[in-house]
C-alpha cells in the first residue's frame, strides 16, 4: 500500500518519480528530485532508511510495485545489477508504459540484458552510471551519463536534470552509459593508486605525504593538461615521439619499479605498466610517444 502522498511542495506539471533503493546514492537521488518538486516515491529493501525524504514530503511504499504504481519515471540505484533485477522482478508487472532509469552502476552487458528485459515487458528503459560523489548529487556540477533512445531521454531531460547539471546523454546503445563510466574510472583508480602508491615510496624515506603533496598538485593540473591531445592521437592512431618517446619513459618507469620493490612496497601496478610498455617497444615503438602504450595494452600477455 502506498501511503497518502504530501503534494504540498508539488509541482503538479512535473512528472511523478519513484526511487527503488535508499542506499547513500539513492537517498541522494530522491533528495533531488524532492528539491526540485517532484512527487517522489521512494522504496528500500530494509525498514529505516530514508526517514528525512519522508519528513520532506516523499511517500514510502510498503512493496517495488506499489512504488512504481505511483510513478512515471522509476529510477533504480541499489548495490549491482543482480540486485536491482530481484527488486524489479517484483515491480514487473507495473513496469509497462513507463520510464525505467538504472542508475546502479555494472558492465556494459548487463546493462544491454537489462535493457533487453525491460523492452520485452514494453518500458522504456535508459540506463545511467552516476559520476560523483553522494554530496554533489542535485548540484550543477554533478555528472550523470544516460544511453538508450535519445527521444526517452529528450522527453524525461528536465526530470533527469534535477539529479544533475552535467547530465549527458551518450549514445543509443544502452550499454554506453557503463562504457563511459568504465572508461572515466579506469583512469580515476589508475591515478588514485599512483597517487597513493607515490605518497608511498616517500615515506619509506621519512618524507611526509604532506611535503610532497604541492608537486602531485603540479602534476595533476600537467595530466589534465594531455587529456585532449592524448584522446586526438589514439583516435588519428598517431604517436609522434619527436619530444619524448617511449624508450625513455619505459626506462623511468623501470627505475620506480626498482626502487618501490627495494623499499618492500609492492610494484604490480607499475610493473603493469612497465610490460605493456616494454611489449610497445618490442612491437617497434621505442621512437613514439607515450600514447603508444596502447599496443603493448591491447595485445596482453
Ligand atoms: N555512494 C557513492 O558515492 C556512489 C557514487 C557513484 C555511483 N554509486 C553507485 O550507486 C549504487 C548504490 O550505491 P550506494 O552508495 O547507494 O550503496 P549503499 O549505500 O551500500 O546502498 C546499497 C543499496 O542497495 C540495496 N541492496 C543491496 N542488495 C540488495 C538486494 N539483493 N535487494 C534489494 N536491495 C539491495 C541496499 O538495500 P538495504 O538497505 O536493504 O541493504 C541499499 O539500498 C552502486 O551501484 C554504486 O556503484 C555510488
């Protein structure tokens, strides 16, 4: 049973939401959309959570379907993608002529089955991956990518903007979404671990994290420097090494191996690195940039 709703901060002209899932992410979503007064509708698994949405105006149900009943666009964020189908397996059913939006974060395949599941039963389906952190959830810089049919997502824009100023939409393919986030967070972990592992090393020779940290702020602003140029060599597949090449770096990348598993600090990561950089020049490469890594990673071992 779905409780009364409290329309009093309502827009009637917005669409009616429910939000399956209040975990963090999930309380944040239906947060945003209460803020920007959509009739919200909100659903978790265990009893507890999500007290203030309510006190704010949102309505719990009691079951997945008595949510999705209430709403026009059911927005889905739970722990993976096993999860979310046993909670909309429950809601099945209603699920018809509505909009699913999945923003629980998984592979790109499982967002195609997923997508593939939802159009047998005759939703619309747009699947999502959440690019930022709880607190920045309903902020302008808050970045959301979408995929499905584009004319979904033209339709539920305005809705699906109140998670986010920075929602994009990035393809037909339901599976892009995922792609995106993959990508984008393949080079967060990566950098995350160098920028740990870096911290690391200096303090196996007594200097503080903190000394160190004004130069990895350098060096973050020069990596956000070669994004674009990185991105236009692997599309054009160019890797001019007229200023730098591979041969070199490998060998500077070869000396932090060294010198971390010396100190007794595990170098998998880098070494990693190091054999798909080697693999590049084996493949006659020592003469190009940077970028021609990217063989030495698509041929692994
Ligand atoms: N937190 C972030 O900063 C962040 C950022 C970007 C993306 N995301 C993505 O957002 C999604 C949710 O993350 P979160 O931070 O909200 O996680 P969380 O706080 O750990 O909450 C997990 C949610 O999943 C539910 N759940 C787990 N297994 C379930 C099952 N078998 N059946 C039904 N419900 C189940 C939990 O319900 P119970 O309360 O009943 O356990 C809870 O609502 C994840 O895909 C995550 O990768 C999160």
């Amino acid at each position: 049973m779905v409780g009364m709703p409290n329309h009093s901060s309502h827009s009637p002209a917005l669409p009616a939401v429910a939000v399956l899932g209040l975990g963090a992410m999930g309380q944040a979503l239906a947060g945003a959309f209460l803020a920007a007064g959509h009739p919200t509708t909100v659903w978790n698994r265990s009893p507890g959570k999500g007290e203030d949405l309510v006190a704010r105006g949102a309505t719990r149900a009691a079951a997945p379907a008595d949510a999705v009943r209430a709403a026009e666009v059911v927005v889905v964020c739970v722990l993976d993608y096993d999860a979310a189908q046993a909670v909309l397996d429950q809601a099945a059913g209603e699920l018809p002529g509505r909009l699913l939006v999945n923003l629980t974060s998984d592979t790109p395949e499982r967002a195609r089955e997923a997508a593939a599941w939802a159009g047998a039963l005759g939703a619309d389906y747009l699947d999502g991956a959440v690019m930022v952190p709880v607190p920045m959830i309903g902020t302008p810089d808050a970045l959301i990518f979408h995929s499905g049919p584009r004319a979904v997502y033209e339709k539920y824009e305005a809705t699906l903007g109140a998670l986010g100023g920075r929602t994009a939409h990035v393809g037909e393919d339901h599976g892009l979404a995922a792609v995106h986030d993959l990508a984008v967070l393949d080079f967060f972990w990566t950098a995350m671990h160098g920028l740990v592992h870096g911290f690391a090393l200096a303090a196996t020779e007594g200097v503080r994290a903190t000394a160190v940290a004004p130069y990895m702020n350098a060096l973050a602003a020069l990596l956000s420097s070669v994004v674009d140029g990185t991105a236009r060599e692997l599309d054009a597949e160019e890797f001019p090494g007229d200023l730098d090449n591979l041969t070199v770096e490998a060998a500077n990348v070869r000396h932090i191996v060294r010198a971390a598993e010396r100190r007794g600090l595990d170098a998998g990561a880098l070494r990693g690195v190091l054999t798909a950089a080697d693999r590049s020049i084996a493949l006659g490469h020592g003469a190009d940039n940077w970028t021609s890594i990217v063989e030495g990673i698509r041929r692994p071992a």
